[in-house]
C-alpha cells in the first residue's frame, strides 16, 4: 500500500496538478529516515537554484556532512549564498535574506533578521503577506542546535504561534489547538510579546471553530470567573448557550453548528475585537483552502489536551505530549526533557507526528530537535 504521500503525488500528477511541493514533503521524509542522497536526487529533478537543495541540507546535515553532500549536489555552492545574503539584505528582499542566511548556514543571523521582521505580524498572523511567509518558511530549515542558546526557546515559541494560525488557515483544528497548549506551557519562561491570555483566548476560538463541543465546559467556567465583567461575562454565556442548542439543527455540512453558525462567529469576532487578539475574519471566509492533494495529507479532529499523562512511568501505556491521550497506533518517541530535579520522557503518536511535522517541524518538547520517525 502507498502512503499519504505517494497517494497525494499520484492524484495530483493524473489530474494535471502542480507535484513540486509534494515531491518536497516526500524528500524531507526520505531525509528524516536517513537517505540524503535520495532526498537530493529528487530535488535536483525540480529545484534548478539550488534553493530546497540548500534548505534541506541546512536542516538535516552537520558541517562535515554538509561538505560531503554539497560537493555532489550544491551547485552554486556556499559561497554564493553567503553574497546572496548580503545582496538581499541590502535592497530589503527580506523573505529571499532570511532563505539565504539558512542556506548559507548564518543560522543565529536568520533566526535575528527573521524573527524581528515577523514581529510585525504577531498580533496579525493571518494577514501575512508573502514576503512574511517566505520568512516564516526559511525559518522553519534552522538548525536550532547552532544557534544561540539564549535565543532558541523564543524562537522557537514564536515560531510556534505563526504555525499555529498556519494549521488553522488549512483547517488542521486539532493541530492548530494542540500547538497553542504547548505554546502556552513555555511562553511564560521569557518576556513574550503576548500574553498568556492572549493565547488562551485564541486557543478558545480555535477550539469553538473546530467543533470541539467540549468547550462548553470551558464556556461556563470562564463566565463564571469573569462574572465582575459584566460584557464579557455575558459573551461567554451567549457563545455556551449557542453551542449547546440542539434546536439549531445540522444545518448545512459544513455549518458546525447548525443554523447558529452565522451567529457564533459573529460572537467570537466580536469578543476578539473587545479583547484585541488577532483577526479571525479570514478563517469564516468559504470553505477550506486545502487543494485536493492536500485533502489527502490532511484531516481534523479536535481532541483535548490534558496535563496528565506526559510522563511514560504510568502502566498502562504512553500517552501523547500534546493531546494527553494513550497513543494506541506507532509512538514516537520525543526523548527526555530535564526540568529541576524531575525528567519528563514525552511520546507523540505517528499521526500526530505527521501533522506537526507538515507545519512546525520541530519537537513539541520545545527542544529544537526535529520530529522524526
């Protein structure tokens, strides 16, 4: 039997589809199992510059391997793309200098450069432009072990808020929520940019517009809690007493909440605004974005994320870092994370892995290392 990849390639290559980006994720899954010189060999059929060459080196080879791979493969060479770099930055193509510092191994100098250009968008993810986008994906081929260790858990927090909303826009839901919740367990270890309520009123409305009727819950619990305040109180009460209306009927299919869909994004845009978090506007715009070959890559259900669960000592069985949930398909194993005097060994299941690593490549753990299989 194929797998998602080789499915998604076959589809798109009989219905005239465009494969690069497929041929892409399908070399980085070569490289993720070890088999560089395939990974490469694909990309050369596609990518005449050097660029995705370049990218996939950076991300999975050290110096010495990097130098063995390149000889055979990197055209242009390092050398180029360190001039590049330069050239880019000084006429302000701030996208193509971020993916020319990457290449060229700068990668303390791309995460800075990057990561300051992004700030501008962190309390507008979604309306990113594409230059934003082109940073945002040359950050993604860092290899965090080689950057500054005072900078990795920032970079990697805001990296994480940006992919976040990306999971969202496809309609990842359960990715797109399981990131927020790791993201809001480290965000408060620096001075971030949001708040942690910020946050977690974002991860609320992801929650909401994936379906995720558990947060009814949620709903009445923070009404409860913000009851001095009376409008907001009053939001929290409107959206649960939506939600929860069985009258409302399915509606259409694609219309969560039957004929109170309309009105529940209403509310959540409305709440967004008096709380001033990020737009969502652009998520109740049609249906999905997703092609069809990315249909075949990417499916939604929302689960919960509990605290328990995280460590492996329980008996019976492992349980995943970011939905709290016994895996019962193929565990991957994140490796420990040491935090005082207690080390926490984190598990993911294969799905989940696979989900993450088509967005946010790296470890939930927070670590830097990559997801692997």
């Amino acid at each position: 039997m194929c797998g998602d990849h080789e499915l998604a390639f076959a589809v798109s290559d009989c219905l005239g589809y465009d494969t690069r980006d497929i041929v892409i994720s399908m070399a980085d899954k070569c490289a993720s199992l070890g088999d560089i010189d395939l990974a490469l060999t694909m990309l050369s059929d596609i990518d005449k510059g050097d660029e995705e060459l370049g990218l996939l080196l950076s991300r999975y080879c050290d110096d010495d391997s990097f130098d063995k791979y390149a000889k055979s493969y990197f055209k242009d060479g390092l050398h180029y793309w360190v001039n590049r770099a330069i050239e880019e930055e000084t006429i302000g193509n701030d996208g193509d200098a971020v993916v020319a510092l990457v290449i060229s191994r700068q990668y303390t100098k791309a995460v800075t450069y990057g990561s300051q250009y992004l700030k501008k968008y962190l309390r507008d993810p979604l309306e990113m432009n594409a230059t934003g986008r082109r940073v945002l994906k040359g950050l993604k081929y860092v290899r965090v072990a080689d950057i500054d260790e005072p900078l990795r858990l920032p970079f990697l927090c805001h990296l994480l808020w940006f992919c976040a909303h990306e999971a969202a826009e496809i309609k990842q839901w359960d990715t797109a929520v399981q990131m927020l919740r790791v993201l809001d367990t480290h965000c408060t270890k620096f001075p971030f940019a949001l708040s942690s309520g910020d946050i977690t009123y974002q991860l609320l409305f992801f929650r909401i517009l994936g379906g995720d009727y558990s947060v009814e819950e949620t709903l009445n619990e923070l009404q409860l809690s913000n009851s001095s305040k009376t409008e907001l109180a009053a939001s929290f009460r409107t959206l649960r007493s939506l939600i929860r209306d069985e009258t409302a009927g399915s509606g259409k299919a694609d219309a969560i909440y039957g004929a109170n869909t309309p009105i529940v994004y209403k509310e959540i845009q409305r709440l967004g605004e008096s709380l001033s978090l990020p737009s969502l506007s652009k998520l109740f715009k049609g249906k999905s974005i997703n092609s069809l070959p990315q249909l075949l890559l990417n499916k939604s259900t929302t689960v919960p994320l509990g605290s328990s669960g995280t460590n492996n000592n329980r008996s019976d069985g492992f349980f995943s870092i970011v939905s709290g949930r016994k895996i019962t398909g193929k565990v991957i194993h994140l490796g420990t994370v040491s935090d005082d005097d207690e080390t926490d060994i984190y598990h993911i299941s294969s799905y989940e892995a696979q989900n993450w690593r088509r967005i946010y490549p790296f470890s939930p753990n927070m670590s830097g290392e990559l997801i692997s299989f």
